[in-house]
C-alpha cells in the first residue's frame, strides 16, 4: 500500500495543530506593527518600539522569543516584566542576539526597550518535538552530472530514503529569473519586464515563503548570494533574512558560514513550525581553496564572455577545482543534514548549472541555455516523500515550491503555475530563456525532444535588456532540434520538421506572448519570408521583436506590416498602445485571431495575432540592483 499520501496528509495536520490548535504553539506579538528592520545583512520582521509594550500570557508554560537588533552606536538593552518575574539582556552597539526567557506565568507583561533597539519576531512560543520544519538548501551553479558518489557521498547518502530526480531542469540559466521562477512558481518570462529585465520579485506576486507564513510557519533565509536579497523582495514571505557579512564579488561567504548562521536561526526557532531557505555560493567562480592544492587560475571573465577560448590545461584545471569545490561542500551540508531532526522535509537543487566549453567554446552561464546549464540536481526526502526512489522522468523546478508546499499542507497561491510532484508535476512542456546575452535564447522540451532558439538582435526595433551579460563573439543565430535520447549532450542537431516546429511554436506563444501586454503578431512554421499586414486602431508601438533571421516593422496611422526574412520555425513580434481590440485583415492578407481567454495553441502553419491583457510586471529596487550586479562584474 502507498502510504506517502497519509505520511503527508500527517505533516499538514500537524503544522496546521500546531499552529493554530490546543493554544497556539507560535503566536506572534504586535504583528499588526511589524515592518522591516536590519542591522548591516541580517533583515528581520518586527517593530522598534518607541514606549514600553504590553502583552498578556494566556496560557501556562511559554516561552517569550525575539532578536534584538541593535544599529545605534551605543549599548542598549531589553527587559520583560510580569507574573512576579523579570529578564534583562544586554545588546551591544550594532549586535544581535537571540532572546528566550521562560515565562512564570499567565498574565500580563510589560516589554522595555531602549530606544533604537528593534525587536525581531516578538512571540510567544510552545516549543513542541515534533515540529514541522522544511529546508530548502540550494546550491548557485551546481552541474547535475556532479552529483555522484566520489563527489558527494554524504549528500546522497543524506537522501538515500527519499527521492532523487536525475532528469530536472531549471527554467532560467542564471540566478535572478531562475530564483524568483522558484520562488514564485511562475515562468521566468511572466516575471520579466518589456526589455528582457528581470532583478526582482515583481510586486503583488505571491511567493512560497509567504503562503507558508500564512499558515503560521517561521521563516528564515541564509543566503551567499548578495543579488537575491531584501530591497528587490526576495524576502518577502521571510521572517528573518541574512546576507552573511565579509561579502565580496571575490570571496562570498562559504558554506561553513552560511550553516553557521542557518543553525543559529534554527536554534532559535526549535519546537516552532519554521522553514528555512540556505543559498550556497560555492560553486560559482571564482573558485575557493578549501582542500589545499587548487592551482592559481586567472579570472573566468575572459571565458564566459566569449572573448577567448580556454587552453586544454586551462579547462582540466577549472574542472577540477569545480569538483574540489562540490567535495567541500557535500563535506559542509552533510553534516549539516545528519543534524536535522526526522520529521524534516528537506530538498536539495541548483538554480541552474554551468557551461565548461561544451558548445561552441561556452563557459559559465546567462548565455545560453544548452543542457549542461540547465540540468540541476534535485533530491527529496522527509514525511511524504517516496522512500528510496530514482525517477528519471523530466521534471522542472517550476514544480518545486508547489511541491514543498503540498508535503506542508499548505494550499498554493493563486498563479502558481506549477503542480506539486507528488502528484505528477505540471502538464506544461518544459520552458528554459535568457535574455542574458541580450537577444533572447530560449529552450523548449517535450519528453526527449529539445528546440533550442537563439533570436538575432533587432537593432532599432527591440530594445535590449539592461541585465545584459558581455559577449565577445556571439553564438550563431538560428533554431536547434536535438534528441536526448540519441544525444544527451546536444552534439548532433537533427532537422526541425514542421510537427515539432508547431508543438514548439504554441509554447513560444504561451511564454514570449506573456512577455509584452498588447497586440501579439507570430509566424510559425512558416519557412523563409512571411509577412503580417492588418489594420489596428490607434497607435502601435513595437516593443520586441523575436525571429532567427530579419525583420522590418512598417506603421503607417492604422496600417502596419511585419515582414521576416526567414520566419521558420517561428517569430514573433509584439506592440504596446493601440486598443485592446481584433485588427481588420488587409487585402491578400491571411492570419488567424486568437481568444486569447484561452491558452494559445497553434495547430497548423501561418500567421496569428492575438492580445495579451495582462499588466505588464513592477519590479522594486531596479537600479540598485543593476548597481550591484555590475559591482560584482556580473553584467557591465
């Protein structure tokens, strides 16, 4: 009998006990007041208080719990008194610390604070052992195929009684639309904006963290990553989220830091339903010494942007210094693992993988989207995780949180586009786009079958996004079928035939049609030139263009025609402004409206407009962020 369905059905029923029933096991203080508050990198919810707060204990044996934050310059302190009992801690200037004091009893209190100090998660706590608590441990840059027993025994003996899937994709091949597709389970391009930019967490769009916080979970983040941060809403859902300090594009803080901080907070949190989010840097370039002997390298730079290509010693010394850095922290996380307690539902990924010069000289990763940067690792194992299971079936992380999320019980926000793996994963062909290299790329696979599309740049047409990687010497445009498989490696590009080319084109049009609200305009399977004209009330303005080959877009008052050189397998053409409204054909002209109420399907070659309604993505904290990337020589 299967029984992985009580064992999760068991999980939710307890978060939902020991959140809400018998007296609440976490209830939070003054949570009507709670905004953000920092010291340097470490980012709470709470409140500063300007006066003496009051709270009443309605129930015996609770714990008070908070941090205190301390950014002023001079020592502060906190004091609750109440029940007959009194606790004082001390907070030094720009500290934090953990504060816990057993409270004597029901009644009420009194919270004293000096002025200045923020209180972090004020609560009151029944710690409980059996806790639910789920830790989501992603690595940045971390290839699929290193997942192996001479790399990482402990990590794989850590999921030995769960469920390891050996053919999962991320839907992004660099961190920031890869990591808010995760977090929001949503297609990066509906996170991103008119240019092909993505830095952030658009505004009103729900993440795992906060429906989990809903539930009444506690959550804290870890993360090395200094671009997936606070200001840009990364953290939104979290109670706590810490950037590790000694920060540097050269030096981000090691997995060893990054646990440290992660235990402290769990620690912190014992008995509570918590989840916590761990980001590890370790893998991403430049490489660490962690196990003596790496050989000094120079700066992949030159490599990943196409500017030279690397020698045969080079690339025998990056891999290996790759592989060292995998071993330390497959060393760091497994113990880190073997500490957790057994009803923990843990799962371990990449946000996306890394390019060693497979395809056409190609290092790192953000500029294209080949197998090798976009297979991760993905293991599972806790309560409602099939037990001792390798599924090589594809799977992509647009499936991940909704996974995390049903093993919790808890329900997934509405526009969440992915569907929990427990029960089969989302119906959705398996999407992959950068924008990385500024023209876009974008990857389409249906079981074995892959179309990988590198788009021309579109001078004077499409704008160009500014999260744009330097390349040297770009790839070759054009449209790639491969089998996996005859071809895992994508090696051996095979013709595209027109079957394909229309399964493919539906979801070129149910993704990059997503990407600007107006009028659509695709060619699909149409080979060599083709051409759209129509009639529009008022005023289009193109906003992107995607086509393997040219494209000229003339607008004339209401009259506009798009015209390709080679339309095959398909192109696309998107325009803003004008009326949300069905374009009268021209004569001679021969395209198809689309309801667009309706997912977009094209079932037969030629020409189709249609209208995308939806608003167009906010993204918080733009310029900053860009700032930072650039600070990091991520983009110039």
């Amino acid at each position: 009998m299967d029984t992985a369905w009580l064992r999760r059905v068991a999980f939710g029923i307890a978060a939902c006990a020991l959140a809400a029933g018998c007296g609440p096991a976490r209830e939070s203080l003054w949570r009507e007041e709670w905004t953000q508050q920092h010291v340097e990198y470490w980012w709470e919810q709470g409140l500063a208080p300007a006066a003496a707060l009051q709270f009443v204990a309605r129930h015996g044996g609770r714990l008070f719990r908070a941090r205190a934050l301390n950014p002023t310059p001079g020592a502060g302190g906190v004091e609750v008194e109440g029940a007959g009992g009194v606790h004082r801690w001390s907070v030094a200037a720009g500290g934090i610390e953990d504060l816990e004091w057993e409270l004597p009893g029901r009644g009420a209190y009194e919270v004293r604070v000096t002025p200045g100090i923020a209180l972090g998660e004020p609560r009151l706590v029944r710690p409980r052992r059996s806790a639910p608590l789920l830790v989501l441990a992603l690595a940045d840059t971390f290839r699929a195929d290193h997942v192996r027993p001479e790399l990482t025994p402990r990590l794989l003996d850590a999921f030995r009684d769960g469920e390891r899937f050996t053919d999962a994709e991320s839907n992004a091949s660099w961190t920031l639309p890869s990591i808010a597709s995760i977090f929001t389970s949503r297609p990066a391009i509906e996170l991103t904006s008119a240019d092909g930019g993505i830095v952030a967490i658009p505004v009103g769009v729900p993440s795992w963290a906060e429906a989990l916080r809903s539930r009444g979970f506690a959550g804290g983040a870890v993360v090395a990553n200094l671009t997936i941060n606070v200001p840009n809403d990364f953290g939104k859902g979290f109670d706590a989220y810490v950037v590790p300090p000694r920060y540097t594009p050269d030096y981000p803080p090691p997995a060893e830091m990054v646990l440290g901080q992660a235990r402290g907070w769990l620690r912190a949190h014992r008995g509570e339903p918590a989840f916590l989010y761990v980001h590890f840097m370790d893998q991403h370039a430049p490489y660490h010494d962690h196990e003596g002997g790496m050989a000094p390298m120079a700066s992949i730079e030159p490599l990943s942007n196409r500017a030279r290509a690397a020698s045969p010693e080079e690339t025998r010394q990056r891999k290996e210094a790759y592989a060292s850095t995998v071993r330390y922290l497959d060393r760091q996380l497994g113990a880190f693992l073997a500490e957790l307690p057994p009803q923990a539902v843990v799962a371990f990924t990449a946000d996306h993988g890394e390019a060693f010069g497979e395809h056409d000289g190609c290092w790192g990763h953000g500029l294209t989207v080949y197998r090798e940067a976009v297979h991760v690792p993905l293991l599972l194992r806790g309560p409602g995780v099939p037990r001792g299971v390798e599924d090589a079936r594809p799977v992509q992380l647009l499936d991940l949180t909704p996974t995390l999320l049903d093993l919790a019980g808890c329900p997934a926000p509405p526009g969440m586009t992915g569907r929990s793996l427990l029960r089969g994963g989302g119906s959705e062909a398996q999407v992959a786009v950068t924008f990385g290299a500024g023209p876009l790329r974008w990857r389409w696979r249906a079981g074995s079958r892959v179309v990988t599309l590198h788009t021309r740049p579109q001078p004077g047409l499409a704008p160009e996004s500014e999260v744009k990687m330097p390349e040297a010497r770009p790839l070759p445009d054009g449209a790639f079928r491969f089998d996996l498989a005859r071809d895992p490696g994508e090696e051996r590009p095979e013709p595209l035939d027109d079957a394909t080319a229309l399964a493919a084109a539906s979801a070129f049009a149910r993704s990059l049609g997503k990407l600007v609200p107006g009028l659509q305009v695709l060619a699909a399977a149409s080979r060599g030139p083709a051409s759209v004209a129509f009639d529009a009330p008022g005023r289009l303005r193109v906003m992107q263009v995607f086509s393997v080959g040219g494209t000229r877009v003339e607008v004339a008052g209401e009259r506009v025609e798009v015209r390709w050189d080679d339309a095959f397998p398909f192109a696309l053409a998107a325009f803003s402004g004008g009326a949300p409204v069905r374009p009268r054909p021209v004569a001679g002209a021969v395209w198809r409206w689309l309801d667009a109420s309706q997912p977009v399907a094209i079932a037969a070659p030629g020409a189709y407009l249609w209208w995308d309604s939806r608003s167009a993505p906010i993204q918080r904290d733009y310029e900053e962020t860009l700032s930072r990337l650039r600070s990091l020589g991520y983009i110039h």
